[in-house]
C-alpha cells in the first residue's frame, strides 16, 4: 500500500539521523528464526493419549472452543498462524506428538519413523525442527521425580526415552540438512523439603551422563538443558536447578536453555545472556510470560523482550543464541496466541535491530550516562510501526491487525466446527 510506504520512506530518514539503516534492519531480521512450539495449539495434550493430564507441575488454563485434537488440525492451525506471521521459522516438537498411525506406542519406545511426516510436512515448509523428549504427562512421572528418581527402574525409562529422543532428533536433522535442538527439561522436584538435595541430584548427573554418552554429529543434533526454579507441587526444589543446568552445560559442552519464566520473578533473562555466552558456546531461550509464576502467558512487546532482544543483536549473537517461544494460553484463541507471541518475538527483534548499538556503547564507555539515558528515551519514540508495517508488507502477511481479522474468519469457519 502507497501509505504504509510513504510512512516507511518517513522513517528510514529519521533513523538514518541515528546512522540506522532500515532496509538493513528488515533484511538482518528476516533471516533470524524463530522456533515456534507445537503446544500452543492444543494445550500441551500431543497425539500420545489426547486425553491424559498435563503433569510436571505445569498448567494450561482456560477452556476456549475449537483446540486442535489431531495432527491433522494442528497442522492446519499451525499453517493458518505462520501464514500471519513474518520471517523465518522454526516448528519445536515435543515427542508426545509422535504420529503414530493408529499404533499405541510406549514412550521408550518412540522410533525416528514416528516423525517422518512431520519432516515431510517441514521440508514443504522450508522449516527447521526442534525436539523434546517429553518427561512428564505419564504414569512413570507420577512420583515427581524422572531421570533422578531413587528407582532404577523409573530412571532407566526416562533415560532410554532421552536416548531415542536424542537419535529421532540426529534423524530429523539429516533429513533436513539442519541442525536440530533437543531440549532436556525434567520436572523433578519436591513439594516439601527434600532430605537428599545432592543425592538426587547426582543422580541426576549421572543419568545425563547416559543419556548423553554416545557422540552424536552437532551438524544434525545439538543438546540443551533447561532449568527450573519451582513448579505447581515442586515448590520447595527443583532439582534440575540453574546450577545444576549452568555447571552441567559449562562442563559438558552442552547449551543452556533460558526459559523467561523459569527465575525468581525480578530476575531477567536479558541479563544471563551476556553472562551465559563467555562460558557457553550457545545457548536456547524459551521466551515466555510469566506473569506473578511460571505462567506461560502469551509473549507481548514488553521491556522484557526488548531487552532480550537486544541483548541478542548488540553483541551480534544470532548464531549463537537460539530462539525459541514456550507458553500457553487456552483461554483464547489458540491461533491468535501464536500470532501475539510470535509476531511480538519478531517485532522485538526489530525494534533491537534499529537501535545505534554502537553509538550507545560509545556513551557509556566515555561515562556520558546523561546522554546514554537520554538518547535511549528517544529512541523509544521514533516510528518503529511504519518499519515493522513494511516488513510485514515485504514478507506479504497482513499488516497491522489485519491478521486478527483472518483469525475470526478462521474461527468462524474451521474451529466452531470441530
Ligand atoms: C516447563 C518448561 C518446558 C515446557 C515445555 C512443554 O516449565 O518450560 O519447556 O514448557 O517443554
Ligand atoms: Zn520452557
């Protein structure tokens, strides 16, 4: 549209004042992916027992009409949202969203062939994968405790489920040609005090160890693990803490998974990026809400993710840092939560890309903190939107609230009829 492009032309003149280039800008943030996970579409459930309870101290809730209850219609409303959001992408799969075929498949035993359609469905796409063994929502989970529980028995399943996990992920990313990640992430933890924190722990340790023992090529498969402060029933330990996660990464060459929602509420992951990189050679985010907890609310473009986003552009870290969104919210539309959370991802990373990192950088280093404070003020104020329009327009998706529109019609005519 003729206006949305005089705006643009607008814009580019006042950014280049600040030795912006705009044109740059949307080319830099076009070519940065953004892993979209499966599980906002249908609440965590997957395709293993759609029925079964979401455990591991996790929560979804709200009721909203119209979820997706097959692989089938995941995929619909998952190409419905990406057809509404720009750049490039990435799909997060858990291992619960195997496609069985009609087989009942115990997780251990969860086979590389088991995602083959959804390679296909990606190589359509041109989109990379990322996977996760699903270590919770599962009988041998019951206890709280997975790869550190006192059981053998019980430790021995889930780190066989991390082996296979750790082989379909080898599988899918030489299929694709790309690198995939997997990500660890256990619920272990203790309601009430525990009496053993270092015991269960190096249990812990050790099943890491296991599961990672055999050398898998990092061109189709790389490991990360997340760690936790607290769940719903893990209140008072989380085993797999920061840490535990940091040391085990630092130590073993692994990348360290940042969810947003997963440190004390005035902690910020912004912070821990630069910190985490001079010791990681990578690391994951799970770019979340938490509102008051580990809410996972839908992301929005708040100071939080701008200065995440930052982060990630000043130091120029895009190879390094790996983005990834984990929340869910089934009290709206699930298609439009995709849309608000990746749209405000990418919007973010936009903004980041606009600012004159240099020039900042300068300020502070001459101790000018009264010129770095206020620049950083009006920066804020400059016309960000006639950019982001026109990186929508470039990427052909609906500009503005557009999409919501597309997302009512889509509503209306495929989710009210399931
Ligand atoms: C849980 C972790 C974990 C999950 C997903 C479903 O607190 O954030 O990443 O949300 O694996
Ligand atoms: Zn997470």
């Amino acid at each position: 549209m003729m206006r949305n492009r005089q705006a643009y032309e607008m814009a580019k003149e006042l950014y280049a004042e600040y030795g912006i280039d705009t044109d740059k800008a949307i080319e830099k943030v076009s070519n940065i992916a953004i892993s979209m996970h499966c599980w906002q579409g249908d609440d965590v459930g997957g395709f293993e027992n759609p029925d079964g309870d979401l455990t591991g101290g996790i929560q979804v809730t709200g009721n909203y009409p119209g979820k997706a209850k097959t692989l089938e219609q995941l995929r619909q409303d998952f190409d419905k949202a990406a057809s509404l959001i720009p750049g490039k992408k990435r799909i997060n799969l858990h291992a619960i969203y195997l496609d069985a075929q009609g087989e009942k498949v115990s997780r251990e035993k969860i086979q590389p062939k088991h995602f083959d359609s959804w390679i296909e469905w990606a190589k359509e796409r041109n989109y990379g994968i990322d996977y996760n063994p699903t270590c919770f929502s599962h009988p041998m989970s019951a206890d709280g405790l997975t790869i550190s529980h006192p059981d053998k028995a019980v430790r021995d399943f889930w780190i066989e489920h991390c082996i296979g996990s750790r082989k379909i992920a080898a599988y899918i990313g030489e299929k694709l040609n790309n690198t995939v990640i997997t990500n660890f992430w256990m619920p272990d933890g203790f309601k009430d005090i525990p009496a053993d924190r270092y015991g269960t722990r190096l249990r812990m340790k050790e099943a890491y160890d296991e599961i990672f023992k055999e050398q898998i090529d990092e061109r189709f498969n790389k490991d990360s693990i997340e760690s936790k402060v607290f769940g719903i029933g893990a209140e008072s330990c989380t085993i797999g803490s920061g840490e535990f996660c940091l040391g085990y990464a630092a130590k073993n060459g692994k990348l360290l998974t940042l969810d947003t929602g997963h440190f004390h509420p005035t902690e910020v992951v912004s912070d821990k990026i630069s910190s985490t990189l001079l010791f990681l050679d990578e690391i994951l985010l799970h770019v979340s809400r938490p509102v008051r907890w580990d809410s996972d609310h839908v992301v929005i473009l708040d100071d939080e993710l701008k200065a995440i986003a930052s982060e990630i552009l000043r130091g120029d870290f895009t190879d390094r840092v790996h983005i990834g969104l984990d929340f869910f919210d089934g009290s709206i539309n699930r298609i439009a939560a995709w849309v608000i959370g990746t749209r405000a991802m990418q919007k973010a990373l936009l903004y980041a890309a606009l600012e004159p990192a240099a020039q900042l950088a300068s300020l502070e280093n001459k101790f000018d903190y009264t010129s770095r404070l206020a620049m950083m003020e009006e920066l804020k104020t400059l016309p960000f939107s006639a950019v982001w329009d026109m990186y929508c327009e470039m990427q052909n998706v609906p500009v503005r609230a557009n999409w919501l529109r597309e997302v009512k019609r889509y509503e209306a005519e495929v989710l009210s009829a399931r």
